[in-house]
C-alpha cells in the first residue's frame, strides 16, 4: 500500500518541478474547445472527439540498435536469461464518448509473434521451436473493457484509466490466468510551449482459477510462474522541436513486482527510453523508441520499438 500511496504523490507532485511564475507564450494554434487537455500524448491517449469513433494502439517489439531487423529482441532486464522474439501486439476497438471528459471504451487485442520474419536461426533450440510453431501467426484474443477520463487539478493535465481485461491467449490460459483489472494514471506538466515534464503510474492485478497443472504425468504447481501485483511508475521529459514533433527522455522510477502466495516485493531492474513521436493529426501518431539499462549501455542490450496509434 505504501508504494501506491508513494505513486500517487509523486505524480500529483510534478507540478512543483517547474518556475510556474514563467509566462507561458501564446500559441499560434488554436485549441479545439472540445478537448480538456493540451497536451498532445495525453490527447492521443484520450481518442477522438467524435461521439464514437475507432480506438486502436498497435506496438512492435524488434531487435537491437546492432541487428534491429532480426527476430531476436534481447532481455535486456535480465541477460543472463533467454532472449525474446519480436513480436506485434496491439488493441483496437470502438469508443463511446460519454461526456466531454469520460469515455467508455471495447477493445479486442492482437498478437502476432515474428510478423516479418519467413525464416529464423535461433541460438537454442527453445526459441527455435517458439519460432518454428507461432511465427507469423495472427492471434485475436484478450478482450477489455475500459473507462477513461480527462481533467485537469490546478495547472496538471491528466488522464486516468480503469480496465478490466479477460484473458484468452492460450500461453496465458495454460499458466492459470484468468483476467486482470488495472489502473493507470498519466499526467503532464507544461513548462512552456516547448517542454512538459509527464509521469505515468499503473498498478496491475491478476486473478487465477488454477494453481497447478499437469505435465508429463506429474503434477506441477503454477504458483512460481504466476505474478500477482505490479505496480511501475516513470517520469518522463517532452520536447517538442515542433507543434507535430516531440521527443522524450523516459526513465523508470520504480518497478515492483509480487508473486502470488508471496510476501517478498520484487524491486526490478529500470528501464531508459528515447522515444521521438511524430503526429500526424490530433488522432493519428507514430512514436519509434529505444529502450536501455543504464548500467548496461551496449548496441546489444538494447530493445527497439514502434508505437501507432489511431482514433478516427
């Protein structure tokens, strides 16, 4: 509880970082009536103005900085462990558009692992049979439910998310997962027409309707494998070169993980982004990013991604 109570602070606190005595200056684009926010992340998470519309968010997880096309995407929290395949996931859905700040929203989620990838050599034969059976394979799975809404308390421009996903993903089935509920907050801070400091917060709950299952003949228990709270929280600096281009320097404040039927609380390793996000309409943006450990900054432990989103 006290990590909650800790997250909360630290995102309604942002608004002391910055000299609130500066003058903003005036902008030269007029801002839609019908938004609540202005910062235009927070309005691309908040989907289109229209009473309903189409609400999607797809992300590709690659490579490295030294191979970014190959189908191997390092783990870069934990190198001593396996590698990962790229992968695309996403959601896409509709919105309803409640009032000016709530929204209501149903999305269905899409998995694809290795979507560009015909053929792959993998170092250990685990990996090559996780290729070799799913590789470019599309999946349509794990519906949610979710309500959002936007406002502002003093000068921070906010966005709060309550969501309610079942699982149906069969690697997910197969570990005992269920559903998962979630909440997730960001906010921004406007330092002046060129920069906002923002932080996010999201806390995760999983629920299980089985603990154990059947392998080879033997009974095996899930519990080791079952992660039931997480809560992970960053703060984040945006600059915007231009009105339609911003580039942001992430870093992970804390990252918390408890397993299931366990006491001891997982402080894990935290990540650094450097994401450029190019917007092509209020509704419309495209992000590239890369993602590292600080006290490991090599062109091999690296992760590369993309994110698009598009609310029509």
């Amino acid at each position: 509880m006290k990590y909650i109570v800790t997250a909360f602070f630290m995102t309604f606190s942002l608004a002391t970082i910055a000299n609130t005595s500066e003058k903003e200056v005036s902008q030269k684009q007029t801002v839609n009536k019908k938004d609540v926010v202005e910062n235009p992340t927070l309005k691309t998470l908040s989907g289109s103005l229209n009473k309903y519309s189409l609400y999607s968010s797809f992300t590709y997880k690659g490579g490295s900085l030294k191979d970014p096309i190959s189908a191997d995407r390092p783990n870069i929290l934990n190198a001593q462990e396996k590698s990962s395949l790229a992968s695309l996931s996403g959601n896409f859905g509709v919105k309803y558009r409640l009032t000016k700040s709530d929204n209501l929203s149903l999305q269905l989620g899409v998995y694809s692992t290795t979507p560009f990838h015909s053929s792959f050599k993998a170092e250990d034969s685990a990996t090559q049979r996780k290729f070799d059976e799913n590789h470019q394979n599309v999946d349509f799975d794990d519906p949610t439910i979710s309500y959002f809404k936007t406002y502002h308390i003093g000068q921070l421009q906010n966005i709060s998310f309550v969501k309610f996903q079942w699982a149906t993903r069969g690697v997910y089935r197969d570990n005992g997962l269920r559903a998962a509920a979630a909440y997730s907050h960001a906010a921004a801070y406007k330092i002046n027409k060129y920069a906002y400091v923002a932080a996010t917060m999201t806390y995760e709950n999983y629920i299980y309707d089985k603990s154990e299952t059947i392998y080879k003949g033997y009974k095996l228990s899930l519990k080791p494998y079952q992660t039931q709270h997480t809560l992970r929280g960053n703060i984040s600096t945006e600059f915007y070169v231009k009105r339609n281009m911003a580039f942001r320097l992430i870093t992970d404040v804390f990252s918390l993980f408890q397993m299931k039927d366990s006491a001891e609380i997982e402080d894990r390793k935290k990540q650094q982004t450097i994401a450029m996000t190019y917007f092509f309409s209020r509704d419309i943006s495209i992000a590239p990013s890369v993602k590292f450990v600080a006290s490991d900054m090599r062109a091999d432990r690296t992760n590369i991604g993309m994110t698009l989103n598009v609310n029509l």
